[in-house]
C-alpha cells in the first residue's frame, strides 16, 4: 500500500543524495565551504554540473559575484566535517580553521580545493537561474582531479573512495554487496 505525502515531505519519496563541499570565495579571496546534496551532472561534452543553493545562504552571494566554485567530494570519514559545513554559515564561522580542513590551491580558479577530500571539479559559472527556493548554478568543468590511489584501471574505486549519500541528515555510505 502506497500513502501520499504533504507538501512539506514530498522529498522523502525520492532517491537519497550525493554529498558534495563547495567552495568559493569572496572578493578578497577568503575561502568559504558549503555542503550540498543538490549536485547533478548535465552535459559530457561540453562537462557542465549543476549545483543547488539557496539565496539566502552566504555562498549563494559568493558565487554569483565571483561566478566560480569548486565541487569536493567527500569520504564518510568526514561525515563531521560535512555535517559542520552544512550547519554553520561562513558569514559566522570559518569552516576551514573549525573544522582543520586544509585548503589547497586549485589550478584554474580561485576557490581552493578540500586537500582531505578524494574528488575535485574547478567550475566556472556559465548561467545560474532561480526556481522556487534554490538557483541552480551550472559550471563548466575546467579542470578535475582525484587522489592517485583510488584510479583502477582509470576507474574510481568506489569501495576505497567511500563517498556519501544522505538523506535527512543520515550520512552513509555505498557498500558493495
């Protein structure tokens, strides 16, 4: 038996999420992290991923006014980490001195890479639109990279990358069977 669902839980009958950290800058260049589980990618050729943010969150500003940001993937090892970011705004906290993230330089854009995190895609903003409570920012992948040891035969290694997938607060991770 099917029940139906109020407006306020309809998420709840679809998929759990990818967890990515975000980040971005502000004009002086001072990094910022935001966690998201709004990360989808939309093309192959050209590599565009979209990303969503909501207006009112600090990044949201970052993003429009630098048009640039940087996806991280992380590891259930940092499911504390990721659940701080998600919980704490950068226009009260550092993220990267609360959490001891390093912060390492990225190639293409300004926004650093999360050393601790297996997975990195540098994005430049290409167009960004808002629908109901989020703007979906879509960045053209300008550059990627990933931790050595988790390429087999050119392929992610899934089990030893442990990447996240939550759904209400619930991180866990994909285990094979």
């Amino acid at each position: 038996m099917k029940i139906q669902l109020p407006p306020d839980k309809l998420s709840q009958a679809g998929p759990v999420s990818p967890v990515v950290m975000v980040t971005c800058v502000d004009a002086e260049g001072k990094p910022n992290i935001i966690t998201l589980g709004m990360y989808m990618t939309i093309s192959s050729k050209p590599p565009l991923i979209c990303i969503g943010v909501a207006p009112q969150r600090y990044s949201h500003d970052l993003i429009s006014e630098q048009r640039e940001f940087t996806v991280n993937v992380p590891s259930i090892d940092l499911k504390d980490e990721v659940h701080f970011c998600g919980t704490n705004s950068g226009r009260d906290v550092d993220k990267f001195k609360e959490t001891s993230l390093k912060p390492i330089s990225a190639s293409k854009v300004r926004s650093p890479l999360i050393g601790e995190c297996y997975g990195h895609l540098e994005c430049k903003v290409i167009g960004s639109h808002t629908y109901g409570d989020h703007t979906l920012f879509v960045g053209e992948v300008v550059a990627a990279s990933v931790d050595e040891g988790l390429l087999k035969n050119g392929r992610l290694d899934i089990d030893g990358a442990k990447p996240i997938a939550q759904k209400n607060w619930d991180y866990r991770t994909i285990r094979r069977k």
